[in-house]
C-alpha cells in the first residue's frame, strides 16, 4: 500500500460574483502532486495563479471539485480544522512577505508555533533555529522595517518552515526583489527542497519556474501544460 | 489546558500592544467608561453612606421605641398646625406613663434649642439642652464615650450635672478631656460627668450637639410649662411595637381628653418614620446615578464600537496574516473582544482611582456638614465597577471582533492600508 499522494485537485472551479457579472478564476483543474516535489506554476496576470495557490493552501475553498489533501477531503473541513491544517501541514511565503511590522523577526516566526500552542520555551527554540537555517540568527531582534527586503522574505521563509510543514507554496516569492537577492532566495528553496519538503512556486518568470522540477502553465483558470522540467538549474549558493 | 494558555498569554500580549501602539487614543476611548465607572462607584458609595446613616438612626432611636411629641420628627406635618398644638405637660406625660401596661419602661424629656453654653474661654451656640431622666441613661442604646450618666439621686435631686454630646466636647473642649469640667447654661454652672459618643446622623446631626441635664434642672432653668413634653415608651420587644402603638395612641387621646372624632393633636414618633426619607434620597441617587452612568457608559460603548471598527480596519491584513498561519475565526475573535474590554477595564480602574479620590475630598470637606458620608469607596463598588466595565467591553467589541474575525482572509491578505 503507499501513501496516497500529497495533493489531489480533481475538477476545482473557483467563481467570483463580480457585481451581476461572474468571474471564472479557476474552470476545472485536475492536478495531482506527490511528496518532494519542487512544481513551479506559471500563467500570465490573471490566469488563476494565486486562486489556485489559495485553495492549495486552505485559504480559500473552491467553488466546486474536490480537493484531498494527504488523502483527506478537505473541502468538508470547518473553520478550525482549516486553521489547523494551514498551520501544521502548509507554510505560505507571500511576494509582500506579510509580517507582522511591529513584531521581532523571532515573534514572526514564533506566530505560527503560538497558534500550534507550543510552549514559550519550545517555541522560542524552535523559532530561532529556523531563522539559523535561513541565516538571520544575527537579526532575532529586528523588526521588519529594519531588515532588507531579502531579510524580510528569509524571515518569511522561517515563519513557514517552523512548523514542519507538508508542503511550502510560494506565490512569486522573489517578485519584489531585485535579481540577484531573487537568486538568493532560490538558492535557500533549493536547499529546503534538498532537506525533502514539497515546494510550490508561483511566478510568471521563465529564470524562476526552471529552478523547478516540474511546471505547470495555467491560461484561463485551466491547466494548459504540465511538463517535467529535466534541466532544474541550481541557484546559486547561499550568501549569509 | 497549557495550550490553551499559551495562546491566550499571546493574544494578551498583543492586545496590550496595539492599546500601546495608540495610547492617546485608547486613553480618549476609554473616558466614558471611566466616567461612568466612577458614577457607579460614587453613586454606590452614596449609597452605602445612606444605609449606614440609617442603621445608626435606627439604633440610636431605638427600633422598640415610640417617641409621643406635639412634633412630628418626620417632617412630614403642616408646621403651622403642630406649632398650635397644645403643649404635651408634665402632667399629661406623668398620667400617660401611668395609665400604660404594655410598656416596658417609659421615661419624659423636654428640649430647648438655640441655646448658647460657655466654659471659661470658649462658647458654643446651637446648642440643644435636652432635660431627661435617669432611666434614659440606663437604655442599652445609650452608651457612653467617657464618664457617666446621672444617676437617679442626682436626677430628683435636680444635681447640676451635665452629659455632652461629641459635638459639644470637641466645640468646647477640643481633644481635652472635659470630664469634671463646668459649663454654663443660662449661666448656671453644671459639671460635666459623661460624654456621649458620636450619635448624630444624616437625619439627626443635632444629636451631637445635644447637652443632656437631668429634667427637674431642666425645669429649674426654663421653667416647667414653657416646653412640650416628649414621652419615650419602650417596648418589650420590636414585635410588640403595634401594640403599643395603638396603647398608646389610645391614652395619649384620653389623657387629652379628645372627642371621638377629633384628630390627633400629637405625633408618635418612631424611628421607621425615617424609612420613608432614606426610600426618597435613594430613589433621588438611583434616578441621577443611573441616567449619568447610563449616559457614559452609552458614550463609552459608542466610543469604543468605533474605535475596534477602526482598529480591525487598520489591521486587516495582520489579521490576514494571523490566519494564514493558523488562527482560527474564534482566536480573531477573542483577540479583538479582549482588547475592547482591556479598554474598557483600563478605563474602569482609572474610573476608580478618580472617583476614590472625590471621596476622600469630600469627606475631608464635608466631615462636619455631612459626617454620615463613609469615609472610602466600599470594595464590593469595585468590584461591581469593574465587572460592569467588562461587560461593557464585550458589548462594546463584540460587532467589530465578529466582523474581525468573518473577514475573509484572502481578501484580509491582499488589503493595502
Ligand atoms: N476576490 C475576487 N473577486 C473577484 N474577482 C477576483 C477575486 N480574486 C481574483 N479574482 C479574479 O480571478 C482571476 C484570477 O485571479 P488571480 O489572482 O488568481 O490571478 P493570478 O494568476 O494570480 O494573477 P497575477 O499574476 O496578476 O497575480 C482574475 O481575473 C481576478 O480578477
Ligand atoms: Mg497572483
């Protein structure tokens, strides 16, 4: 018997009511990804990119289909047991990196852990070591407005590391970033896919999907190609 | 349980912040909640006083007594009328004792007010020079701060000795001990051989400045026809008062001699008769206290509703955020619930402090005109305050939280202040 794979989307619409007007963001996908892989998704603006990444991600819930995620069918679950699976089985990193600006790097990272009510002591720990990972254990006491914006997104990718996550899903991670801290930070998901997480990644940049094993091009709410990608190139090592 | 906890540790925390992110604001907010905390308080504070004036009026008048005066004590009479009334004489007082059977034990005074006492280097004026009897001084409600009560030698033997009430003493004689000391009433010297201790009321302040002199001396100084006589029947027990009531109003008529269907031409005075005007001061306090509080706090939750609605605003995509990271609807929820009543609560001990401090200035102030006001807040007003405020606070962030926490957070993620 094998474990059934990681996610299974099978027939995802996604409308909005826009007024008296409906808009199709999503018109069936059938998309299946396994544990470990690195998945790049593509489209130009509007496609359905985010939408997508969105209900992946348990953020949002799809209009119609069926969604199981680690064989559970998630499209059943109420609230809390969405907030559950967001914060144990999913880790976003967002283009505008979304942290708290008041809070310390370490308190960012520390949120989700708080959620998962760990305790003080172990969430301290466990927050530090990630930010370590990402290279910011110099930067525990900065606040996002006193780090870069290549800080701001490793803090970010800590935040969604620091549970153990299932599967990380970036949605144009390196979208304000200039060109070579973008590198950077491929470089740090490389790695991450390396220790054996499951990445997804939004982007509309060619340089960016072919850091993926495997890209997934969406026009008009629906998949278009899905081809594997036998060339990944190697970010460029880490700069701490 | 510890997770629980931890979380609720965490939502404290930053709920303290943001209220400390805009301290100016919080502190505007929560004003009408500390105004009408300190309503409460101070209304709960008055009263309190009021009761407490009221429990010593009833102990110090005797919950068994009746009082038989050509006065009615509750103020409620037609002055002109009882001002024509026929003096209650000695004569009169002495057939009543004597016709009674269902009284415990009777005894006469007689009054005279306005009068002007001197010691060798002060005078106090204002004075009440009350003639009693030596039986009154036996009563358990009479206790003495310092020295005696005349005895009933001194009393037929018309001895001039005099009791003081705590007014007098601390007029005349400051913190001295006046016992063995001489007043001069009309300018005859009495020695003083008791102080009574603080008696007076809300409705009976004169009773500290009272000076008691047995009724024979009394009679020596004003002469035994000038004043009206008051007749003070003990009950057996407070049970018994009704029937006592009724003995009495039946010999005091006879003795007056009065037809059948003529009205009474004296009052029977009791202690209860003060019931009535503590019930209309508290309904004047409630009436006052509740619409001011009401008002405030009215303000306060408008206040408050506001600046939450603001607040979640402001903070939409933290709470964007918090969700994509795993908080619940419930957590926002609560999040937001708690900040409104941490306002709230901050407002409530602010409120507190305030209206604590009003009450020592006024009781400062008034500690003579008004010596019946308690002298601090009672703690359970506290209590009640802040128990109030904190339902104030749900109140007031329940809509906002719920909207918090409805927001949807892809939406909630993507809102640029
Ligand atoms: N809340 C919404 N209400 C109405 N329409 C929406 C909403 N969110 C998305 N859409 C529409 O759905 C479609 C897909 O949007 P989505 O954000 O998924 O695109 P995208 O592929 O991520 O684009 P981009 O590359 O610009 O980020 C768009 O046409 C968009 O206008
Ligand atoms: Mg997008």
């Amino acid at each position: 018997m094998s474990t059934p794979p990681l996610i299974v989307l099978e027939g995802i619409t996604k409308h909005y009511r826009m007024g008296s007007e409906i808009v199709e963001a999503l018109r069936g996908v059938d998309l299946t990804i396994r544990r470990g892989e690195y998945v790049a998704i593509m489209g130009p603006s509007g496609s359905g990119k985010s939408t997508l990444m969105n209900i992946i991600g348990c953020l949002d819930t799809p209009t119609s289909g069926r969604y199981m995620l680690e064989g559970t069918d998630v499209s059943s679950l109420g609230d809390a047991a969405l907030a559950a699976i967001r914060n144990r089985k999913i880790g976003f990193v967002f283009q505008t990196f979304n942290l708290l600006p008041r809070a310390t790097a370490l308190k960012n990272v520390e949120l989700p852990l708080i959620y998962a009510g760990a305790p003080p002591q172990e969430r301290r720990q466990r927050a530090i070591a990630a930010l370590e990972s990402v290279g910011l254990g110099d930067r525990l006491r900065h606040k996002p407005p006193e780090l870069s914006g290549g800080q701001r997104q490793r803090v970010a990718i800590a935040r969604a590391l620091v549970t153990g996550p299932s599967i990380i899903l970036a949605d144009e991670p390196t979208g304000n970033l200039d060109s070579k801290t973008g590198m950077e930070i491929m470089a740090l998901f490389h790695r991450i896919w390396q220790e054996g997480n499951t990445i997804v990644l939004v982007t509309h940049e060619e340089d960016i999907a072919r850091h993926a094993h495997r890209i997934i091009r969406i026009r008009d709410g629906r998949v278009e190609s899905d081809m594997p990608n036998p060339t990944p190139i190697v970010g460029a090592p880490l700069l701490v | 349980m510890r997770r629980m906890l931890s979380q609720y540790a965490d939502i404290f925390q930053s709920a303290v912040e943001s209220l400390r992110a805009h301290l100016l604001r919080s502190t505007l907010t929560s004003i009408g909640v500390m105004i009408g905390v300190a309503f409460v308080s101070l209304m709960g504070w008055a009263l309190r006083s009021l009761d407490a004036a009221w429990e010593r009026t009833l102990s110090t008048l005797g919950s068994d007594m009746l009082y038989v005066d050509k006065w009615d004590w509750s103020g409620q009479g037609n002055w002109r009328t009882m001002m024509n009334r026929k003096n209650i004489t000695l004569d009169q007082a002495e057939e009543i004792a004597r016709r009674l059977r269902v009284a415990e034990m009777t005894y006469f005074s007689a009054d005279a007010w306005g009068q002007t006492i001197t010691t060798a280097d002060r005078r106090a004026s204002g004075i009440v020079i009350e003639g009693t009897m030596a039986r009154f001084g036996m009563l358990p409600s009479t206790q003495l701060a310092e020295g005696r009560f005349f005895s009933e030698l001194e009393e037929r033997t018309a001895a001039a000795v005099a009791v003081i009430g705590e007014g007098v003493r601390t007029t005349l004689f400051g913190n001295r001990s006046p016992v063995g000391q001489t007043i001069r009433i009309k300018g005859r010297p009495f020695v003083i051989i008791g102080v009574m201790p603080k008696r007076g009321t809300l409705f009976s302040d004169f009773l500290d400045r009272t000076v008691y002199i047995p009724l024979p001396a009394f009679f020596g100084i004003y002469g035994r026809y000038s004043r009206s006589i008051t007749v003070a029947a003990k009950a057996r027990s407070p049970e018994e008062l009704d029937v006592l009531r009724d003995e009495l109003t039946g010999v005091v008529r006879a003795v007056r001699k009065l037809p059948p269907q003529a009205a009474n031409d004296f009052a029977i005075n009791e202690a209860e008769v003060f019931r009535q005007q503590v019930a209309n001061i508290r309904i004047v306090i409630w009436a006052v206290g509740i619409g001011l509080t009401a008002l405030s706090f009215l303000v306060g939750v408008i206040g408050i509703t506001n600046v939450m609605f603001v607040a979640v605003i402001e903070r939409t995509k933290e709470i964007g955020i918090r969700r994509a990271v795993g908080a619940r609807q419930s957590t926002i929820l609560l999040q937001f619930l708690l900040e409104a009543t941490m306002l709230c609560v901050a407002g409530a001990l602010v409120g507190v402090i305030v209206s604590g401090a009003i009450v020592l200035v006024v009781t400062a102030v008034a500690r003579d005109s008004a010596d019946f006001l308690l002298p601090v807040l009672p703690p359970e007003i506290v209590v009640v305050a802040v128990a109030v405020s904190i339902a104030v606070g749900i109140l007031a962030g329940f809509i906002p939280a719920l909207r918090a926490a409805r927001l949807d957070p892809v939406e909630a993620l993507r809102y640029e202040a």
